[in-house]
C-alpha cells in the first residue's frame, strides 16, 4: 500500500467530517443534527464547519493519509483551551457534558 500523509485542505472539510465523526463515535453527527435543524443535512454543517479556519474542527488542524486519491485517515490536533478558563458545564449540550467533565475537571 502506497501511503501518503499531507496537509488537509478545504476540499477534504467533507471526508474530514465523517472521519472526525467515526472517531467520535456519533457525538459530532448528534450535535451537528442539533445545530443543522430538521430540514439540514448534519453532515455538510460538520463540513462547513471543517472548512472554516476558527475552531479545534479546522482543516488547518488536520493532515490527512491518502492512498491513492482516497483519504482514508486522519490526524487532527489543536491546543485546548485553559481547563480554568471554560464555559460553564450547564451551558454544554447534555450529550457532551458528562465528558466535558472528564476532560476539565
């Protein structure tokens, strides 16, 4: 197999989203459904969000590995924020607040 690791770029913001979905093992999907509303698709809001330059989510986080034109992974990394200096775990989606608290405290 002949594999290859590189930048990600904005046209990979959609195979970035399902990828970043299957590592979070449904949690982005649920949360982009609730921001994409009934009539939106969950999956180009995560897209849209990974074609943005603010935010952890951001193709200018990521690199990518390609065999031969297919992305078939992905590494994604960015620094998080002071765990003293966060939003109040009340504020946080209740899917997400259990971990939150994991993670900040």
């Amino acid at each position: 197999m002949d594999l290859k690791i590189r930048a990600a770029e904005i046209g990979d913001a959609r195979r970035l989203a399902e990828l970043m979905d299957f590592a979070g093992e449904g949690i982005p999907m649920y949360l982009w459904r609730e921001s994409a509303g009934p009539e939106g698709d969950p999956l180009e809001f995560g897209a849209h969000a990974v074609r943005g330059t603010e935010g952890g989510f951001s193709y200018v986080n990521a690199h990518v590995a390609e065999t031969g034109d297919e992305v078939v992974g992905m590494l994604l990394g960015y620094r998080l924020p002071d765990p003293h200096d966060v939003e109040p775990l009340s504020e946080a989606p209740a899917v997400v607040e259990l971990w939150s608290s994991l993670v900040y405290e």
